[in-house]
C-alpha cells in the first residue's frame, strides 16, 4: 500500500499521521482507526504519552499566556499547528490582547480543512493559514509577510514540530531567527528521551516501524537548547515542559519527555 494521497484516499487515512494521533491521545474526534491503532501501540510501549501530550498542550498554553499577558506580543508565527483544539494559540493570546495577530502554518490536508472552519480570529485582530512545510521556510516568512509585519517583534512558535524534521533543523531554525527583528520570541517544545530513557526511544520505535507520518526523531536536551544559540533564555531555561514555569500554588508536576524553552532575540 503506497503512503501517497490517491483520489480515493486524499487524506492518506488508511496510514497514521500525527496530528491525528495527537488528536486522538488529548481526547478529539478527528481521527481514523490508522491513527487509533498506531496510538494504542505507541501508548503500549509508553503509557506515559498520555500524560505528555496533555503536558504539551499546558505548556502552549502558558507559553502564549506569558507572551501575551506579560511580554506585549502581538504578532504569533504558529508552525506545526495540528489539528485545532481547546485553547488554540489565537483562542488563548486574543482573549488577553483581542488585536493579536497569529498566523498558522502547517501541510496535512485534514488540518487545513480544520483550520479554515475553526480558527477564526476575534473582530480587532486577524488569524491566517498558511499549507506550508518547515522544511521550506522562506516561503513561510514569504507568506506570513501578508499578515504578521516582520520588523516588529513575532512570537515564532515550534511546538511540537521539529522532532518531525530531518536534516540541518538547526539551520531551519536559524533561518526563521535571523528573519524576525530584535524582541522577538522563540518557543520550542520538543520530545527526548531524558526522562523516561529506554521507553521513550522503543515508543519512538513503534511510531516509525508502523509507518507513521511524519517520522520522529527524539534529541537531547543539549540539542534542543542548541536552537536558542545566541538568544537570551527566559527563566527557567530549557527544562520538561510540565515544569516550565507551572503554577506555583500547585505541587510540582512530574517531568515528562518533552522540554521546552523560550528566548529573546536580542
């Protein structure tokens, strides 16, 4: 069976994709019984996964709150956006600042069928999507030129993005950094294996041999820290998402295996 889209299968439903497993772990219903079987796999070799994908999904959330709330960013560059769910990041930063700007970027023809009837932006700002590739993005910035003006301060957002991409994804990122003006953020959420060590990569394993799409690539902590180069690191630093400045009155959540990070350009 190819894992090529065909006209009676436009969206590749018979492999699993990501975003829909995704989907499927938080709890939606935009998925198809590849995506479900791939899931159950993937959460037999790691039960754990279920607790890291809703620690993904927080920390999106409080990332954009803090960029938003705290920080005065307007302007969002949402790349790898995944199939829409509660608290997008539109939905989180114009319920704080309503004249916010984000634009969307991602390649999977199911997502974008979502994204056109879901993310809608509020009356005083403006939400966008873009079907491109990160692998690609100059014709990213290209694009996203048309919404967000680039000589101001951009949210870039990669939140659960990168480890789907292979080759020099440093370099990728270097291109969205050196594009963007002074003040502007990066934000990076990324799976490893640090915390739950073996399990994680057999997890990683089950996803590729299935024939899941994208493939993963798990990297280090070091790694991921390496694409904040030459930017200023907000507190605290490059840690698992689930501790990325949590809410206080709360016990401190267990780590999961994604760490995440935000900088500033200077």
């Amino acid at each position: 069976m190819t894992d090529q889209a065909t006209g009676d299968d436009p969206l590749r439903t018979h492999l699993p994709h990501s975003a829909r497993v995704w989907n499927y772990l938080l709890g939606g219903k935009d998925n198809y019984p590849a995506d479900r079987a791939a899931a159950e796999k993937v959460l037999q070799a790691n039960p754990r996964m279920l607790d890291q994908a809703r620690a993904d999904r927080a920390f999106l959330g409080r990332v954009v709150t803090h960029l938003a709330g705290e920080q005065g960013i307007r302007q969002f560059l949402d790349i790898g956006t995944g199939l829409p769910s509660a608290d997008n990041t539109h939905e989180v930063a114009q319920r704080i600042a309503p004249d916010s700007h984000i634009v969307y970027v991602d390649h999977d023809p199911l997502v974008l069928v979502h994204a056109r009837a879901l993310l809608t932006s509020s009356p005083e700002g403006a939400c966008d999507y873009l079907d491109a590739d990160l692998h690609d993005p100059d014709t990213i910035l290209e694009r996203a030129a048309g919404l967000l003006d680039l000589s101001r301060p951009v949210a870039v957002m990669l939140v659960g993005i990168l480890h789907h991409i292979e080759g020099d994804s440093h370099a990728i990122v270097q291109r969205l950094k050196d594009a963007v003006a002074p003040g502007s953020r990066l934000a990076i959420n990324h799976p490893t294996s640090a915390v739950y060590g073996e399990t994680a990569e057999r997890s990683a394993r089950q996803w590729n041999e299935s024939g899941g799409r994208p493939p993963v690539i798990l990297r280090s902590p070091a790694e991921i820290t390496r694409y904040f180069d030459g930017w200023e690191l907000a507190e605290p630093g490059v840690v698992s998402c689930s501790r990325w400045r949590p809410d206080p009155a709360a016990p401190e959540p267990a780590e999961v295996d994604a760490f995440a990070g935000l900088a500033r350009k200077p």
